[in-house]
C-alpha cells in the first residue's frame, strides 16, 4: 500500500491511501490526528476512507511532517565513499536533520543567500513502524513501517566548514522527502531497486541499494542502541556516489533547475531549485 500526507483542496491538513491515482482520506473525527499517529497506533490498515480526491486535486506534505528524529547516514555507498576521500569504518557514520528543514514532492528547494553551493542527494528514506530501543538486527526489519524517496540537499560550503557536518544539512527546504510511503510489502526485495537521481533529465547517481556498506537492519540497530527509535521516525540511508561536488568541474543546482529521485516502487520525487 502507499500513503501520504497532504493538503486537501480546502486547505486543511490529512493523511490517506492512494490506489490508483485517487486519494483515500483517512482523517476522521475518531481516528489518529496525522499519518505518525496512524502508525504509532498500528490501524492503517483498518481505518475507513471519509472521502476522496482524484491525486490531482491535493498538495502534499513531506510523508512525515513532524518526525521526532530524522537519523541521516553518510558514506554508505563505496562509490561515494571512495569519491570523498574518506576512511574505510567499522559503523555508520551517523548526522541528524531537522524536522522543519522537509520539504514535500513538487515543491521547491531554495538555493540560500548565503550559498551557491547546493548539491543533490538522492537516497532511501526508512520509515520506522515499531519503535524501541538496542532493536537487534536480526528482528530490526520488523519495526519498518514503510519506504520513500529523499533527497539530502546540501549546502556544500556551510557542510565543509567544520568536520561537523550539521549546518550544511538543515537549511530550510533542503530535505524533500517523498512523494509517498511504500508499505515493505509493496516494495518487496530491495536488493536490486536502483537509487536513481537526474538533474534536469541527465542521469547523475544510478545504484542499486543492494550496494550499501551498511544495509538497513545493522543502521537499526546502530541507531537504536544509542538512543529510543519511535514511530514515524526517519532514517536517510545514504547516498551513491556521483554527487555534484565531486564531479569536474563541480555541478551545482542553481534556479529553474529540475531534479528527481526515482527508487522503484517509491516513486519518482520531482522538485525545482528557486531562490532564497
């Protein structure tokens, strides 16, 4: 199943199911008030639509608007790791983003004032379903709730200032996040689902998530022995390499520009670059 959060016609914020291009509402007066309550309180699959909307009709919201804690991993591609110069590790490399730096599908990402240096990174968004605290491994794809496309825009110059990587990450409406979510059963085996993200239609980063150093359950595990995983939390899984500060010369996202992450089953997320 896929589900989303939107904006229906009249403004009001809802969740739903989408089949087929029609927008099941799932907000009702007795059930759970947002899609990270819905799963929280494990009923999506038994709430009653209230109406409906052809897709067109709605605006959507990042799948998750209000996720307590959204755990972003770097280098967990080889081709990224090697292209950045970095370390083989023994665990992931682990950097949060904020909440109110998501942005929805269709909506822009705004090159900052203070920056011209916004680069794209298409990844796997992990929707956490169950949550819990040092979750083993082996059990860790149980507390999954769903998947969706990502992009961790980045505002490279603000992300090198230091080894600390948390400015250049949380910039308002650099984190994209969706169009919607794909329940693991509808996504099926994602061994061989290509991460696949074009700038302007030209192929910039295409691997399969198969080729993560650290595959989702083990990043579970790492998370959740450090700190409580909750429902409607967040793990961003890594990107592959070919980002645009690592290509000669660089290749910076600028104004008027179009870019979109495709993962299989999630979906193609499609925004535009406007200005601060």
């Amino acid at each position: 199943m896929k589900y989303l959060s939107f904006l229906r016609p009249n403004g009001t914020a809802s969740y739903g199911r989408l089949e087929n291009d029609i927008v099941y509402d799932l907000k009702t007066d007795s059930a759970p008030t947002d899609l990270k309550a819905a799963i929280a309180d494990n009923v999506l699959s038994t709430l009653e639509s209230s109406e409906t909307f052809a897709y067109s009709q709605i605006s959507l919201l990042p799948v998750i608007p209000n996720p307590n804690k959204i755990f972003c991993v770097g280098h967990n591609y080889e081709s990224h790791r090697k292209e950045t110069g970095r370390d083989e590790v023994a665990n992931p490399s682990i950097f949060i983003r904020f909440a109110d730096s998501l942005t929805a599908h269709k909506s822009e990402i705004l090159m900052p004032k203070v920056s011209t240096s916004l680069d794209y990174e298409g990844e796997l968004a992990v929707i956490i379903g169950k949550g819990g605290r040092a979750i083993a491994e082996a059990e860790a794809m149980n507390h999954v709730a769903g998947y969706a496309c990502f992009n961790d825009a980045s505002i490279r110059d603000w992300q090198w200032h230091t080894r600390q990587f948390t400015p250049g990450k949380n910039f308002p409406t650099t984190g994209p996040f969706g169009p919607y979510m794909v329940t693991p059963e509808e996504a099926g085996n994602l061994e061989y689902v290509h991460v696949i993200t074009r700038l302007n239609g030209e192929v910039m980063q295409d691997q399969p998530i198969g080729d993560m150093i650290f595959p989702i359950a083990q990043i579970i595990a790492y998370v959740s022995a450090f700190t409580p995983l909750s429902p409607g939390d967040v793990i961003v899984s890594g990107t592959p390499g070919g980002v645009g500060a690592k290509r000669t010369p660089p290749v910076w996202m600028k104004p008027g520009d179009t870019i979109e992450v495709e993962i299989g089953p999630m979906g193609t997320l499609i925004n535009t670059i406007g200005q601060e």
